[in-house]
C-alpha cells in the first residue's frame, strides 16, 4: 500500500484539525522510509520488514516518531497521531503484502500487490475518499485539497503498480 497509506493521513487530519498535515504524511509511511533506508541488495532486502513492519520494532518506530513529533511541534494530537498512523501502516500492509508480521512468524497478509490493477482501484479509491473528506474539513491545508495533490497521488500509485508489474518475472506465490 502507497498511496491508501496517505489517505489514512488525509482522513486524521480531516478528524483531528489541529494536527501538522506534513507530519501526519510522513508517519503514514514512515515504515516504508525506514525500510527505504536499511541496505539494499542481498545483505537486508529479504528481511528487513521485519526491522521496520513487525511486532515489536512497529511499536518501538512509533513511540519513537511521536516523541520527536512532540518535540517539534509541542500538539499533543499530532504526537498521538503519529504513533496511531505508524501503527496503522502495518495493519493495511496485511492488505497488500505477504510477510512475518512479528519476529519468528508465519508470513501472512492478502498479497494484493499480485494484483496491480485492483491494488490501483482500492488505493485510489481510498484516496479519493480521504481527499473528499479532507477537502470538506474545517481548515483543510490547501496544499493537499487541490486537483492537482489528488492527480499526483493517483500518478503515484499508478507509477508503483506499473513499476511492481513484471509480465516475465514469475510472482511469488502464496502458500
């Protein structure tokens, strides 16, 4: 999940108006950041998630994030939220990934990045929605309300689906 992680910050900031919005973003994906980050190739690629999206480093990112979120911005709401949406990344990632979700588990999730085109209509749709709701909210950043943010979230997750679609590359199957 992409872009259905940052509806997630759309529809708390649209709940909670006096959260930071940049914040908010940054926390919906802050474990896909972490994960960007770790060594890439052979050394960490087949396992890292487990250092950024399992039980108990999920947990450990988000009293992390929130505490600096406390320190930078001094809102209670925004340092809660940040540590929530953290949370939260790692639940919708049942949706679409396939992996441990705590050290020594089974893998397990839905796998639904096997299926771009769907993967890119329940993404899309859950950005529009959060956009919808956060266009309609009391003080919405007009940064993220306009045509132009629901158009470049859309060409994100387009861009990802078309990037995870391989037509020679075998998908790895579900047990």
């Amino acid at each position: 999940m992409v872009t259905g992680h940052l509806s997630t910050a759309y529809l708390a900031r649209a709940k909670w108006p006096r959260s930071e919005m940049v914040a908010l973003l940054v926390a919906s994906i802050l474990p896909d950041l972490a994960d960007f980050v770790l060594p890439q190739g052979n050394q960490c690629r087949t396992s890292c998630g487990l250092y950024t999206h399992a039980f108990p480093a999920i947990v450990i990112l988000a009293l992390l994030a929130s505490v600096l979120a406390w320190f930078i911005w001094h809102r209670r709401a925004t340092a809660v939220l940040v540590g929530v949406l953290i949370c939260v990344h790692a639940l919708f990632d049942l949706t679409t990934g396939f992996k441990p979700f705590w050290f020594g588990g089974p893998s397990m999730g839905l796998g639904l990045y096997r299926f771009q085109l769907l993967d890119f209509a329940v993404e899309s749709i859950m950005v529009i929605a959060g956009w919808l709701v956060l266009r309609r909210s009391k003080d919405a950043p007009r940064y993220a309300t306009t045509y132009t943010a629901l158009f470049l979230l859309i060409a994100l997750q387009a861009a990802f689906d078309a990037y995870q679609y391989r037509p020679f590359v075998p998908h790895l199957p579900l047990p």
